[in-house]
C-alpha cells in the first residue's frame, strides 16, 4: 500500500519476483495478473495455451515461459516430481487439502493449486503437503515433459504440438502505450500531458530500438534527469538501484530505422550528467534509451542443471578475465563436482522470455563480464530473464523425424523417395526414408540437419503431389516408453488405419501391445459401440474421457489379413482396369461384397463430390438411406458372381445380393447381423475367438429389416480362411472403406497377433484410489499395460 503522492517512488517489487515465485491460473469470472498483482480488466488478456499463466497484455514482455514444470534447479532425482504451484485466481468454492476451509478469493491472490495434480490449499497450509506430486487421478496417464524432448532449435510450438501461436502484437509495438509516471494498469489509455509535462518514449535496449517497442512516460518538464531516469526504470519494472543506470537521447535518424545512425549513436552517445535538468528541458528529444553503466565485476548465480546436488544455486563474482572455462572451473567444486572434469561440462545461457526458452552454449574462452554487458546492451528486461547454467557436455546428433502424407498410396520405399525428391529436392546424405505406410500414402523422414528439417517441413506444406496437397507433422515417436495406451479420436476407419501403424511398428517399440481405446466420432462406429465406448461422442468432458481410459478393461481382438489378386480377364464391363496388382488390407470389423458395399461406395462419392456437407452424423445417415432407396429394386444375383471356400471347402450360396464377413458382433451402426438365436451348427461368435462368421443379405429391404432389429442375416458359414473368386468386377468394402475390385481372388485369413482393445467398464467412472490392478472379463492385461 502507498499514499498517493508517494506512489511515483514506488518501482512495483511483485514484478521482479513474478517470474519465478507468481503464478496464477485460469479460471472463470475475475482474474488477476501474475506479473503485476492487480485484477484484469483488458478485454483480451495475454493467456497461453498451455499453462494459463495469466497476465496483462500490457506485462506478456516481462513475463517469463512458466509452463508446467517437472523439476525444479538444484537436487533431483529423475523419478521424483514436485508440486507445481499457481497462486490465486481460485474458484469461489475451492476448498483447502489440509483444513477443508475455504481458500478461494476474487479480490487478492490467494491460495494455491498445483497444476499437476489439481491439489488446492492455502499458502500456510501447503507447507503440510508432502513436497511430492502424484499427478492427481490421472497420474497413471501423465507423462512428464522431460519424457520428450526435441532438440530442434528451429520448430515453434506450432510446429511441434499444434499449439497456435498468437499473432497479438507486444504491447507497445510502435506506439506509446504506458504512462510509468504512475504504476501501468491495463486498458490504460495515453493521456495527453499538461503544459508543464512531457511525454517521452523510453527504450529498454538495442533490440527494442531496431523493433520500435517502446513506453511511455510523462513527466514534468522541469524534472531532473535522476527523476526522469527513476520513471523510466518503473516502466519496465526495474528494481536494481538506479545508480547503475543512465538515458541516452536517441537520435532522430535511429527513430526512422537508420541502422548506420543507430550504430553511430551506440558506439559513442551522449551521457547525461547527473545534476542537470530532463532531457526534454535539455535539447527537446522525445526518445531515449536506458543503458547499464558498464561494471567492472559483479555477483552471478549459477544453476546446475539436471546435475543431483545439494543447493539451488552457487553465486560466484565476476571480473573481466573471468570466462565460461574459469567459471565452470570454479562452479563445480562449489557443487561438489570437484572429482569431474571442466572439459566434460559447459555454460549454458538460457533466456526464458515470455513467448518461448532459447538455449545458447556458450564458447569456452568467451568474458563473461562482456558477455553480461552485451545482454544488457540489447534488453535490460532480457538480463532479469536470464539464467546460466552449468551442464554435462554431451554431444547431441541432431535428429528429427518428420511425418509426410497425402502421397499416392502403394508405392515402394524407392518409388516415395524418387518421388519427394522430385518434389520438395531433399539433400542427399542429411534425409532418409526410415518407414513407409504405403496404404495410407504416407512416410517419415529422419532429418538429419535443423535447418533442412525446417526447410521441409515449411516446403512440403505447399506441395502437391499428383493434384494433391502434401501434410507434414514434426514426427515425436513415443518408442522408448515402456507402457503407454492409445485413445483414437475418429471412426472405424480411423481405428484400422491406427491398428495398422501400431502393426508395423511394433517391433520398434518398448510397449509392443498397447491398448486402443476409442472416442467414437465416425458415423456408424461399430467397433466404439461393441467396446462400449457409445454410438458418438455426445460432449462429455476430457477428463471423463481419460478417468474411462484409465478405468478400461484389456481385451482381446481378431484381426485379419484380405489378399487381394486379380485376374487378367480383359477389360471388365465395369471399366475396371484389365489388371491390378496383388494388394493386402487389414480388416478388424466386416468385409462386405454386393449389395453392402456398393451403398458405401455411393456414399463414399457423394462425400468426396462434396465433403463440406458431411459434417454431422444425422446427415451422413440420411444420405445412406437415400442412396438405399435408389437401390431398392436392384438385382444383381450375386450368388451367380461368387464362388465361396471356407477351411479349402466349398460352400454352396444361397440366392443373395450381398455376403458379409463379420468379426464384431455390430454392423451396419450397430444392427446384429448374426442374430442372437442359439444353433448348433455354429460356435457363439466372439471377437476374440480367431474365427468369422458369413452371412447373407437379399437387398436393401433385408438390410432396412436388420437395421430395424425384425430380422438376422442369412447365417452360411463360420471359418478361419476363407477363399472368394470374383466371376466380375463387384463392389467391395472393408470397415466402410469401398472400391470396385476386378475379378479375381479375395483370400481372407488371420493376421497373426490378436490386438489389445480397451472396453470401456461398466461402473462409473471412480473419483480416487489407485487404478484398476485387475482386469475384468477373463482377460488379463498386457505385461506393463500403463498409459
């Protein structure tokens, strides 16, 4: 608290601690700023999309990257997580951990949560707590960040997370935005000074000068410099003692961007002595700049890293023959290193500003007093920002795997890489293919260069291929954690495509088996309906979504192998091609030839004609029953078309339009085909039991009649292998993905290991306690089955 004629002496001491000690987080109604503790009133504050520390757009430069934290500097073991607290901003009903009293507040900063785990309490009563984070309900889920790490210096959060970036402009980009003569508030607009003032605009560095960021102050006329110097100092939050700083005027050249001027003026401006009056009264400039009087040593702190020791920090002075060799000499013994040698550690500067943390090692033989100096020469905010750390020399081969896709399907390794060379002239010796899925028309390049890897990354997404525009995703592969689950967001389709890199890959990866739970979002969502996931998602919020992860029973399913060998038989009537290559395609739901398959090869054109319109499941489905109507008198005897084998016997078909293989007991958006009559010349289906069953469908009004729950299909048979011979080109569909295949031979078998699903419990989802150790229905769980 202040008088307010003392209030220009105040210099806001909250803002130079908020960096490291202040934190809020989000939450509905009120807010309060971290950087400076004063309520929001901006109408689009500074909020970043990851941890919520909320600020003024007026404080996002002094404000630095606080996303959640897994360690904190100083001893650490890897396996040990502490809190990571946020203070205020509470909701109103928050209620403290320890004394279950109210610790919420709409006015001031009060109480704390921690952003792990969600624990609230108030800032007395936290000292209670145990210093170690569980990660709260989901912490069987959590992955903490210092799991993944990409050692790319040039890929933004955009690149890496899909984290959109905000395009607002710092404030005071080019405009006066802040009156320092009294504390800054947000929305504060410029007010025109008196006769008797001045407003002049104050940078804070070489940096701020070539970007035009600067703020304004209004002081008297009459003021003396050490006045005008405190005011500027309070504008950008600067508590040290004044007497280590000093205003230059900033030539009017060096306002309009002349660099030759501006580096005139930097290497020999004007210093104002002490006793004489402010700049404006002195030559009239409206701008001017605050520079560090040069120091001939002073006290620095030193952190140590991920190296386990027993302090925080070492604080060590410096003098100007002191380098980043001398002062790692003499940082390590003060660490209890003194057994290591200097040449297996470097200097790390880091500068953790508000929109991201840059890295930068510094050369061995580099003054460090110069190094301070040249820090404050570009920002004096930058150097509060600032930290040096002391960390292990390890040589790092730069890596990065980059995910491309919209190619053509079906092609070899050779034949995509001839091709993205052709496109996008990757450089010989730095980019690999390292793996191929050729069905869904996508590979992942190993880069080996920053520079190249961007370079791609920014080329391929404005390249198209065969008239098709290429993707690309900065490729984080999950391969060395040793259990993990997988939640898809999508459909069948979705599902398959997922089940199948898993597939591939599995050989890479320490948890060969991972669970797949779904989120239904396609339009008939079969398998998400028999695993109990729902008929769509209908809004429930993630953290329901993920406690129903974690609480998921390990099951077991079929998947299947298709192979697919056409014959040369001339061209079809169809206009199929005279031949096609032996292709393969996974099926995990149902197979369809006929009837079936043509409905979604209708479908799947009219979405294609116009994928905008296909947004909702009401319409998809109401698009199915037009194409079904249309079909509703069509014939095409296929019993005459097929000839089907089942275990190398064959099978006489009834007439029919339509066969079916299903693996799931749900079909066509969750009707039974198979029907739940008991026969004794069939086993009880299961999806687990390496086994499919065949059934027929006599048309649309059958399919109509099924769907409605009247009537089953026509059970034919139940089998492990199963060989189908194509007399014509006919209409085939695999887990809602149609074409027209060409006559020939369709071999459908097992596909080696069964995979790992999770079915969804039963009973509602649990508030605490331990995750589930044992899992229902008879199946056990993979070895390591954590997420």
């Amino acid at each position: 608290m202040s008088h307010e004629k003392c209030l220009k002496h105040v210099r806001t001491p909250c803002a130079s601690v908020a960096p490291s000690l202040v934190h809020v987080r989000i939450e509905r109604g009120r807010l309060i700023c971290g950087v400076r503790v004063g309520r929001r009133e901006a109408p689009n504050p500074a909020r970043p999309p990851v941890c919520e520390l909320h600020v003024h757009l007026d404080c996002v430069p002094f404000a630095c990257s606080d996303c959640r934290q897994c360690h904190r500097d100083g001893y650490r073991d890897h396996d040990l997580h502490l809190h990571h607290w946020r203070e205020g901003n509470l909701p109103s009903g928050a209620r403290c951990e320890v004394c279950r009293k109210t610790c919420g507040s709409s006015d001031v900063l009060a109480g704390l949560r921690c952003e792990w785990c969600g624990v609230q309490a108030h800032s007395v009563c936290s000292t209670a707590l145990a210093p170690e984070c569980t990660f709260g309900r989901l912490r069987t889920m959590v992955l903490p960040p210092a799991c993944v790490r990409l050692l790319s210096r040039n890929f933004s959060k955009m690149h890496c997370f899909r984290i959109s970036e905000s395009t607002t402009p710092e404030p005071g980009e080019g405009e006066d935005s802040v009156d320092a003569s009294a504390p800054a508030g947000p929305g504060r607009e410029l007010v025109v000074p008196e006769s008797s003032k001045q407003t002049l605009k104050i940078f804070d560095g070489n940096d701020s000068v070539l970007r035009n960021h600067s703020r304004a102050i209004t002081v008297p006329r009459q003021a003396r410099n050490q006045e005008v110097l405190e005011a500027a100092l309070r504008a950008y939050y600067i508590t040290e003692d004044p007497q280590h700083f000093q205003l230059q005027a900033l030539p009017q050249p060096a306002q309009a961007g002349d660099l030759g001027a501006l580096g005139r003026f930097w290497s020999g401006g004007t210093v104002e002595e002490e006793g004489s009056r402010g700049p404006g009264a002195r030559d009239g400039a409206e701008a001017w700049i605050i520079r560090a009087r040069p120091r001939t040593q002073e006290v620095l702190k030193i952190y140590p890293a991920w190296l386990k020791v027993g302090v925080a920090y070492v604080s060590i002075r410096v003098t100007p023959q002191s380098t980043a060799r001398t002062v790692v000499q003499e940082v390590l013994p003060l660490l209890g290193c003194q057994d290591e040698g200097p040449e297996s550690f470097q200097l790390v500067e880091a500068l953790m500003g508000s929109r991201q943390v840059q890295r930068t090692v510094l050369a061995a033989e580099e003054p460090l007093l110069d190094r301070l100096h040249d820090i404050r020469q570009t920002s004096l905010r930058q150097m509060g920002q600032t930290r040096f750390y002391v960390a292990e020399n390890r040589a790092v081969a730069p890596r990065v795997s980059l995910f491309v896709g919209g190619l053509p399907p079906g092609l070899s390794l050779q034949e995509y890489s001839s091709l993205l060379d052709e496109a996008v002239a990757s450089k010989a010796g730095l980019v690999s293919v390292s793996h191929v899925y050729s069905t869904q028309g996508a590979v992942v390049l190993d880069v080996a260069c920053f520079a190249e890897a961007e370079r791609l990354y920014m080329l391929v997404r404005d390249t198209s291929v065969h008239g098709r525009l290429l993707t690309a995703l900065v490729f984080h592969v999950f391969s060395q954690v040793p259990c993990f689950r997988v939640l898809v967001c999508g459909g069948d389709g979705t599902v398959g495509w997922v089940l199948a890199a898993l597939e591939e890959m599995r050989h890479r990866l320490a948890c060969p088996e991972p669970a797949v739970a779904i989120l239904p979002l396609g339009t008939g969502n079969d398998l998400g309906r028999v695993l109990r996931w729902g008929a769509g998602y209908s809004g429930e919020d993630p953290f329901s979504v993920l406690v129903s992860v974690d609480e998921a029973d390990a099951v077991l399913m079929d998947r299947w192998t298709i192979l697919l060998d056409a014959h040369e038989t001339g061209s079809g009537e169809d206009g199929v091609a005279d031949a096609e290559p032996p292709k393969v395609v996974q099926m995990s739901n149902y197979c369809g030839i006929g009837i079936d398959a043509e409905l979604s090869l209708d479908f799947h054109q009219a979405r294609e004609e116009e994928p905008g319109k296909f947004t909702s499941r009401f319409h998809n489905k109401g698009v199915y029953v037009r194409v079904g109507l249309q079909k509703i008198s069509h014939s095409r005897s296929l019993h005459r078309e097929i000839r089907l084998q089942v275990e190398r016997r064959e099978v006489e078909l009834p007439s029919i339009e339509g066969l079916i293989f299903i693996n799931i007991p749900s079909w066509g958006s969750g009707a039974d085909l198979w029907g739940s009559d008991s026969d004794s010349r069939f086993e009880k289906p299961r999806m687990d039991d390496g086994l499919l069953e065949v059934v027929g469908v006599t048309g649309v009004m059958h399919m109509g009649q099924v769907q409605g729950g009247l009537r089953s299909g026509i059970r034919i048979a139940q089998g492990a292998y199963f060989r189908v011979t194509l007399l014509k080109a006919t209409p085939v569909q695999v887990d809602g993905e149609p074409w027209v295949q060409a006559p020939g031979h369709m071999i459908i078998s097992a596909a080696g290991p069964k995979v790992h699903m999770l079915r969804k419990a039963k009973q509602k989802p649990k508030k605490s306690g331990t995750p589930k150790d044992v899992r229902a229905e008879g199946t056990p769980a993979p070895e390591g089955d954590s997420k």
